[in-house]
C-alpha cells in the first residue's frame, strides 16, 4: 500500500506544511478543518453556529474529495475554543451526522487557542470503502 495525500478544490487549501487528507489504503485520515472560506481562505468572522457549519462543510469536501462519505466516518475530533458552546456545536454537528445510533465516535475538546483565532476546528478519520 501507499500513501495519497487528497487535495479538494471545494474546501480551503492548507495554511501550514501539511495535506488535506491522507489516504492509506481504505483509510482516509483528514486533517484539521475550520471556519475558512474555500474559495479566499479567510477566516469566517460569524457568529459561532456559522463557524461549526463551515467547519464541517470544509471536513465534508475533502472525505468526498478522498472518495469517501459522512456516513463512512469512523471518528471526529473536534476543538472548541470556549468549551462552553459545546450545545451549539452539537445542534450543528447533527445535522451532518443526525442519527446518534450510527455517529461517529467523537471527542470534543475545549482548548485555550486555535490557529488565527479561529473557535472550532475538527479532525476526522474514515474508511473508502466498506468490506463488511
């Protein structure tokens, strides 16, 4: 097996030294996604419940662009910056994840800062291809 990293022109392009996606096999690990337009790369300055939106519809675009789906992510991490709007992400999250019986596993983590002051950033794992 190789490694392919996977570009998406529908979400933001990276603002560090890192890929999108990695894909190995019929994995897909996608890096981290914030609330950036895809098509200027700025930061999208909202009110929070936009910011989630954005931020999972970046995410959304480079799984597909990897050849995979929502409902094949395995687990989501995601960052807050205030912890306390942790109802607000979840309200958001479900509608691109509605069924808690077949959501990812997911951590969600308040941290003391994100790049570019960003509120919420999420990172992902999922599979290709199901083999079952």
């Amino acid at each position: 097996m190789t490694k392919k990293v996977v570009w998406s022109k529908d979400a933001p392009q990276p603002v560090g030294q890192y890929s999108p996606a990695t894909r190995f096999g019929n994995l897909l690990i996608v890096g981290g996604n914030g609330p950036l337009d895809p098509k200027t790369g700025e930061v999208l300055r909202g009110n929070f419940e936009e910011e989630v939106r954005l931020t999972l519809k970046n995410m959304q675009a480079v799984i597909e662009a990897g050849g995979s789906s929502l409902t094949k992510v395995l687990k989501v991490t995601a960052y807050l910056e205030d912890i306390k709007n942790f109802d607000v992400f979840n309200r958001v999250y479900s509608e691109f994840f509605p069924d808690a019986h077949t959501a990812p596993t997911r951590a969600v983590v308040g941290v003391s800062g994100l790049w570019g002051g960003i509120s919420v950033e999420t990172e992902c794992l999922a599979i290709i291809n199901d083999e079952e």
